[in-house]
C-alpha cells in the first residue's frame, strides 16, 4: 500500500489548545520554588501537584492522537498495548454510534 506524504495535515485548534495549556502548566511547575521561598509552603505543593498532573494529562492526550493518526495511516512501526487498548474502545465505540 502506498502511502500519500506529500500533503501536510494543518494542525487543529485542539492541538494548539492542549499544547498551550501544557506550556502554562509547566511554567507553574517551575514557579512553585518561588512560592517555597516566599513560605508558601501549601499553595507551592498544591499548584506542584495539579500543574503535574495536567501536564502529564495533555503529553499523554497528544502522544495517544499521534499514535491514533499513524495507526489510521498504517505507519506504525511498532504497537503500544496501553494506546492500543484505547484506540479499539474507541474504534468500537464509533462502530457502535455509526450502526445504531
């Protein structure tokens, strides 16, 4: 099968969005030592803790639309069970909605 490369997929709002909020929330990752020296001790550890969790959410949300774009291509050089899991839910799910 041969694959068309010689047309680039714009990049959509979503991905600029998800990449924005990652900035922002490394950003506050790396402010919180300022928050430690000003004595802040439970505000620093709280934004520590959120800004960690939404920017490990938004890599794995843009790692997991990359895997599903190359998989619809077939371009994938090898397969990751977690992401694979998740794009058969959802390739069933879309199923399901489509014959329903």
């Amino acid at each position: 099968m041969s694959k068309d490369i010689t047309k680039a997929k714009p990049i959509s709002f979503t991905y600029w969005f998800v990449f924005l909020v990652s900035v922002i929330s490394l950003s506050q990752f790396f402010s919180t030592d300022e928050l430690y020296a000003a004595g802040e001790n439970y505000k620093a550890t709280l934004v520590l803790i959120v800004s960690s969790i939404v920017f490990a959410s938004t890599v794995l949300y843009m790692t997991y639309k990359i895997y599903s774009e190359e998989k619809d291509k077939d371009n994938l050089r090898t397969t990751f069970a977690p992401y694979e899991k998740i794009y058969k839910f959802f390739e069933k799910r879309k199923k399901d909605l489509n014959n329903g």
